[in-house]
C-alpha cells in the first residue's frame, strides 16, 4: 500500500520547470524510497501545464510530471462517494469506508464517470487508457484545445456558482461564527443535492458533527469554506475554486502542500473545532512546499 502525496500546482511547477527545491528526477528517487505517490487530479495537472509554450515544450512538461510515481484520482466523485457511504454506515450500523475514486488514465479524471464507463465507447477507452498523459495532452493540443495556468478558469460555471453562495452567506451569516445549526443545514443541502435520504436526520447530521472522518473531503471543505466567509477582504476567482478543490484531498493523504491563504484557513478551521472538542486529525499533514514536507514528513 503507497502512501498518498497531494502536491499544489505550484509546487509540482517550480518541481518539473525550475528543480526548486528538488527536481522531478530527484523527487520522484525521494517518493519511491518512501513508497509514495502524488495525487494527480484535474485541477493540479492542467494548472502545472504552461500556455504560450510550443507542443513539443509543453509535453515535455508533461513527461517530466508522468515520471513521478503517480495515480489520478476523479475530484467530482468524492463527495458522492462519502455521502453514500456515510448514509450506508449510519442505516446498518457499519464502519463507514471511503476509497478515493481511482482512474486508470489522465482523460479520465476530465469527464464523468458517465461518460468514461460508457460501454458503447469500451473498446475506444481502452485503447486510449494506453496512451500516456503527455501524448494525450499532445493530442488535445494538436486539435486546438486551450489547455494551461495562464487561463485562470477549469470551469467558468463553477466560479460564477461559488461566488453566488459566498456572497448570500457573507449577507445572511455576515461574520457570526458557524455553528451546529449551519452545518445541519450544509448536510440537509448536500443530502438534497445527491437525492440521499436518512430516517433520523438530526441523528445523522450530528453524528457527522462529531465524527471528521466521515465525509473527510466534504467536511475540511465546508470548515474551510467557512473560514473564507469570515475572512471579509477575501474573494474567490477561478484560481480560489482550483485551490478549494485541493484542500478536499488532505485527509486521504499522508503528506500535502497547498497555498498559504489556504493552509491558513485549514489551520484557522482546525483550531475552531478543537474549541468545541473535535479533532481535525489531518491538519498536521500540510506543509508550506515540498522542501518543508520532504523534512518533515
């Protein structure tokens, strides 16, 4: 079993551009002595990978990323996952387990799961699940697509969306602390969004309450979340969505970097809880840059 490594972009491009503090042949030497592998998503991938640069530039980005020990894993399932089984464990009584929602290729993590699973389609993914990352990003570049950092937005929509429950949160709840009653009400809308039901929901909302490695992902996002409401001078752009959708890998991952206003507001979350007795126990996973995880770690 591989320990799990979750890298922000940042980090993974001063990495396989600048070898700062170490580069990708060096890193990759360090996680295999410690039996690990980085977590490579959608957002972290497609925020390393330059625009303006020649094809042949950019796919050497590419390989040097794909040399690292590696697994990718599908960010939009996770919370579904967790939810799901969260509501199976509370019905039968059973220790609820999670596993993140592996994909065998890059493309994969792009599209739903819908779509990679189409049987229709089978015999085509197959044969593109053998093609490398760095050929499929040379493929999409080869037909056009704008693929890179500088574009700011892996999902316009998504910005615009959160921008919107910021703002009716930062109106309605100003800066008043959250609360038992707010987080209900974060389950209640979660529970209504994958069309989930329970027959004690108060008993359910708070067992979640009390237990942060229940729906991990979900939960470090709603706190932290939460810690941006309260931060007033604070906005979200497509870059903050990029770095809130990070913050949902920390607790499966035995080591992490994120951006520093982000591990603020883990840290700033994790005191909160322990104000009213819960442990975040995964906050002492995340470091500042590889440099400060590969000492600490």
């Amino acid at each position: 079993m591989h320990d799990l490594v979750f890298l922000d972009s940042r980090d993974l491009i001063a990495c396989i551009e600048h070898a700062r503090p170490v580069g990708h042949v060096a890193l990759a030497r360090e996680l295999r002595e410690r039996n690990a592998v980085i977590v490579l998503t959608m957002t972290n991938v497609l925020e390393t990978i330059p625009r303006g640069r020649s094809i042949r530039e950019t796919v050497d980005l590419v390989e040097r990323l794909e040399s690292l020990p590696h697994l990718f894993v599908r960010y939009s399932e996770l919370s579904l996952r967790e939810f799901n089984e969260a509501v199976r464990a509370f019905s039968t009584g059973a220790a609820p387990i999670v596993e993140l929602p592996i994909c065998k290729s890059f493309w994969r993590v792009l599209v739903p799961a819908s779509v990679a699973d189409d049987p229709a389609q089978a015999e085509f993914h197959r044969a593109l699940d053998k093609v490398p990352m760095s050929e499929q990003i040379r493929l999409a570049l080869g037909n056009g697509w704008q693929i890179g950092s500088d574009s700011n937005e892996f999902d316009p929509s998504s910005t615009r969306e959160l921008v919107g429950v910021l703002n009716v949160h930062r109106e309605i709840l100003g800066v008043s602390q959250p609360n038992k009653r707010l987080f209900y009400h974060a389950v209640a809308t979660q529970l209504e969004h994958f069309q989930l039901t329970v027959d004690d929901f108060d008993s359910f909302a708070d067992w979640l309450f009390h237990s942060p490695n229940v729906c991990a992902a979900w939960r470090l996002g709603h706190e932290v979340f939460q810690e941006l409401r309260l931060d007033q001078t604070a906005g979200i752009t497509g870059n903050g969505v990029t770095d809130l959708t990070h913050v949902y890998f920390l607790p499966y991952v035995a080591a992490g970097t994120l951006d520093k206003q982000w591990r603020d507001y883990c840290h700033r979350a994790a005191r909160r809880l322990a104000r009213v007795g819960i442990e975040l126990p995964y906050a002492n996973r995340l470091h500042a840059n590889i440099a400060d995880m590969l000492r600490d770690w």
